[in-house]
C-alpha cells in the first residue's frame, strides 16, 4: 500500500491476494479489517477488484469452513464474516465488479456460508453479498445455476432468523454469548444492552437482506411458484415481515408482495391467501411508509379478471376509505386510481349482468354516489343552495356537539351522519372535523371497524393539505389497539406526535399517548412473538 510506483504496485498487490490465503500469520485478521473498511467507505475504487482481491476472499471463506483448527486458532474466526463483507461491498454499486466477483468464483463459498455451515452472523454479510450479485444482470446469470437452493434458503432464512437470532444470541447469558460475535456487533463498545440492539438492528437486517435476494429472483420472474406456493406457508409468514422500527428504509415483505403482484402467477397466489390479502389492506389503511405499496398489490390483484372476485369481497371494505385521498408521498390520483378499479364493471351490476355479495354491491353503489352521483348533483345546484347546505351541516354538527358532550353518543353519532350528507363535498375542511367527530362516538361505543373507516376518510381528506388530521391520527390508533393490530396502531401514534408536539398538550393526553407508544413498541418488538413462547 506503501508503493508509491503504481506499476510494482499492482504488481505485490496481486501477488499478495494470492498467497495471502495459504499462508498462516496473526495478523491476518487486522489486513481483512482493513480491507473491509476500505471497502465499506471506498466501494467504487477499482484498484482491489482488478488484482484479485475476490478470489482473495473466496479462499479465506473456502479455509475457514474446512480447515477449522485454522479457523479457532488466533483471531481467524472473524475473517470468514470480513471476506464475504468485502465482496459484497464491492459488488454493490458497480455491475463490472460484480461480474468480476462472480466469475471469480465467490458464490460457491457465500452459499457455504448461506448454509449455515458458520453462524447467523456469517449468513447475514454472505445473503447481502449475493443480494448485490443478483442485483446485476450479467452477475445475475451465474446465480441460476443455483438458483433453486438459494431461493429455497433464503425463504427458510426470512422465516426463522429471528428465532434464530433469538436462541443463539439475544436469550444466552453474557458468558455464553460467542466473543467474536459480541465484538463483532459492538465493535468493543457498550454492555449486554447495546449488544441486544445490535442483535435485533442486524436480525431486522438478515431478513430483509433475505427478502431482496428474492425480490431479484421475482423481478426477473426466475422461481415465482417456489416463493408463491401455498403450501410452505411462506407468503403468510411475509405478510407479517416488516422490518421494525430498527430498519425503517426497507419495504420488507411488503416490496416482495408488490414484485408477485406484478406477475400473473404471483398474483394468483396472493389472491389464495387471506391472510396476506388482509395485511395488504391493514397496510393500505395505516400510516406504514409502504401504504403505497400495499394499495398497488391491491390494485393489480383487482384489476386481473382471474383474481378480482376472490379479493373483492375483501378489498371493497378497506378501499372505500381511500377513495377521496389526493397524493400519498408524491403519488398523485391515488384515489381515482382506486375509484377506477372498483368501480370497473359497475355498470354490468347495475343492468344486472353481474351479481356480487349484497354488502359488496351496497358499498360499490355508495362509491359511486360519493364519486360521481353527488359530484353531479352538487354541480346543478346553485351558490345559494350549496350555502344552504353547508348551513344546514353546521347546525346539525352543533346539535350532534352538544348531544355529545351531554353524554347521548348515539344521538350526537346521528346527528354527525346527516350532517355528513348534507355537507358539500367541496367543504373539506368541515367533512374532515364530521368524519372525525363520529369517530370519536364510534370509539366511545366500541365499534373500532368504523373509527378506522372514519378516521382513515378523515385522514383521506385532510392529506389534500400540508398536515394530517391529528385527532384522526390518535382516534384511529386507538381503534388499531382495541382490535389488536399493534404495528398500525404504533405508526400513527408515533405520526400523532410529529404532527403534534407533546410539550402543547394537557392534562393527561401526554401520558396516554406515551403509554400507548410503550405498549405498542413492546408488542412490535422483533422478537416479541418469539419471546412469548419461550
């Protein structure tokens, strides 16, 4: 590294990436370090990938699997976990690299280690190298010679390395815990909790590392009926994997879900499952950073003839709410969208050539009310009536106020709901407060499916503006914990207090919602189902 000559240079460089793996020294371990730190902050530099440093690395995995008085002696059993962190750092970003690793030779020792034939630690940087090669085309190619196992283990890895993690780590004592492991976590710093947080930061990280090694297979649709089969129970366990708070940039088991939904016979499958098509409607309905996702898998179930009417039944009741949302993350239409695909053969049930569910049919009339009936009726009337009407609204919401608040819930709850249709639609601010006001009725009466519908229209409408409806926000999580549904609820108490400061509330409510939040991050815990077991 000294040479200042880069011909002599390149020269020991690729000398040195040649032996250095068959020849024995203490100081090994402080190279691959290295080497790994450089890889980690300089992924793009070409020199190390052009003098051998992947076959390097493939030999140092290769020695440690099979020769393990090698591997136990000095400090060598962190160098497995360093090679196959550095090929995957270099393959990242650039598809030459990862060509070149992959012609290299470095996938048969990542799928050594895939195996398990180390540990839950050499598998997380061993399913993030071979997710980077699967991200490239042309390394891509050498993956499917091999693709059916590395599908296959990946699936298992999603399924079970939390519990994984769990047993092998997170419930052994201090004194039992691997040291090369803790350091490896902790790089020396902290205690026994730090090194919990770091178990779960990178079990949290070995499942969706698993989960976009599969994603590349289903984007170049290579193994669909493997990932989609109903008999693994595999896209039950998906529906519910969804990173935690501890790896908030990744879509999880929503992002594979979209990437079936986008084939036919992903889309199949996911239409087959109830459990995976109610996950996608929770999310679709919640304050998750992946609603989008969970509406589009949706939508692309409802728009395939071959799977509309296995999932309407279900979708309908959640998608309903949706339909006045303007924009979700700078996604325009969202709304429309939804409308459009719902109401797609409207006019056969209309003329009756088509005959769904009574309840379905009733809720596809009140869209299409809300949608394009009152919108044209509301468009005849004049300025006086549409005043008129909003007049109306007002009295009637301060009738339904002070019904409320003098403890008659049902008669203020009646009173909220012919105000809402008297109500001109164009009046966004006051459907908002009318929504949420029977929300909060709906709430005291213990019928938490309509405080989500409510709240989740409230929220719909006000999402037109800069700011949410906070009072929705903290009515509807509520709701989500009365029903059990623990990651929603979370979501938008913790989007409650963004939107609101707690340091402005009174009384009370910071407590509450500080409660609310505890339990809800306990139940989310990544191993909180794990733990329960025990």
């Amino acid at each position: 590294m000294d040479e200042p000559n880069p011909i002599p240079r390149r020269k020991k460089l690729a000398k040195c990436f040649k032996e250095i793996p068959f020849v024995d020294d203490k100081k090994h371990v402080l190279v691959l370090s290295s080497l790994w730190n450089l890889a980690m902050n300089q992924p793009n530099d070409p020199e190390f990938p052009s003098f051998g440093i992947f076959k390097c690395m493939s030999n140092f995995i290769l020695k440690g699997i099979n020769h393990k008085d090698w591997l136990l002696k000095d400090q060598n059993i962190y160098i497995p976990y360093y090679a196959a962190h550095i090929i995957g750092s270099y393959a990242m970003n650039k598809p030459k690299f990862a060509r070149k690793a992959a012609n290299s030779g470095v996938i048969p020792p990542l799928l050594e280690l895939l195996r398990g034939k180390m540990s839950w630690v050499e598998q997380r940087v061993a399913v993030r190298a071979l997710g980077h090669l699967a991200s490239h085309s042309q390394s891509f190619k050498e993956l499917i010679d091999y693709e059916e196992e590395i599908v296959g283990l990946s699936m298992k890895m999603a399924s079970n390395c939390l519990k994984v993690v769990y047993d092998n780590f997170v419930r052994k004592r201090a004194t039992e815990r691997l040291n090369y492991q803790c350091d490896l976590l902790t790089r020396g710093v902290g205690g026994l909790e730090f090194e919990n947080r770091k178990a779960e930061e990178w079990a949290s990280q070995l499942q969706c590392w698993s989960i976009s090694l599969l994603d590349c297979f289903v984007k170049r649709e290579r193994c669909i009926d493997l990932i989609s089969s109903n008999q693994t129970n595999f896209l039950k366990d998906l529906s519910g994997m969804w990173g935690g708070l501890v790896n908030k940039k990744s879509p999880c088991g929503i992002g594979l879900i979209r990437s079936l939904c986008h084939t036919k016979s992903g889309r199949v499958s996911i239409a087959s499952s109830k459990e995976v098509i109610l996950s996608l409607c929770n999310t679709a309905r919640s304050s998750d950073d992946w609603q989008y996702m969970a509406i589009e898998s949706l939508l692309l179930v409802l728009k395939d003839p071959n799977t509309r009417y296995k999932v309407l039944d279900h979708a309908v009741f959640y998608l309903k709410d949706l339909v006045e949302i303007s924009s979700i993350k700078g996604r325009k239409k969202v709304g429309e969208m939804a409308t459009q695909v719902l109401l797609q053969d409207y006019g056969k049930i209309k003329c009756g050539q088509l005959r769904l569910s009574e309840e379905v049919e009733r809720v596809l009339e009140e869209i299409w009310d809300v949608k394009v009936e009152r919108k044209k009726r509301e468009k005849l009337m004049g300025e006086e009536e549409i005043r008129e009407r909003k007049y109306l609204a007002t009295q009637m919401k301060k009738e339904g106020n002070k019904l409320f608040w003098g403890g008659n819930i049902e008669g203020g709850l009646l009173k909220y709901t012919k105000a809402l249709d008297l109500c001109p639609l164009k009046y966004r601010k006051e459907r908002i407060v009318l929504y949420s006001n029977r929300a909060q009725c709906y709430l005291l009466l213990k019928k938490p499916e309509n405080v989500i519908s409510d709240t989740t229209r409230a929220l719909c409408l006000s999402s037109k503006g800069n700011k949410l409806h906070s009072k929705s926000l903290w009515r509807r999580s509520q709701a989500y914990d009365m029903i059990g549904l623990a990651k929603e609820s979370l979501m938008d108490c913790l989007l409650f207090i963004q939107c609101n400061k707690i340091s402005k509330s009174k009384g009370r409510k910071p407590f509450n919602k500080a409660r609310l939040i505890s339990k809800q991050i306990c139940a989310t815990w990544l191993f909180a189902a794990i733990d329960s077991n025990s």
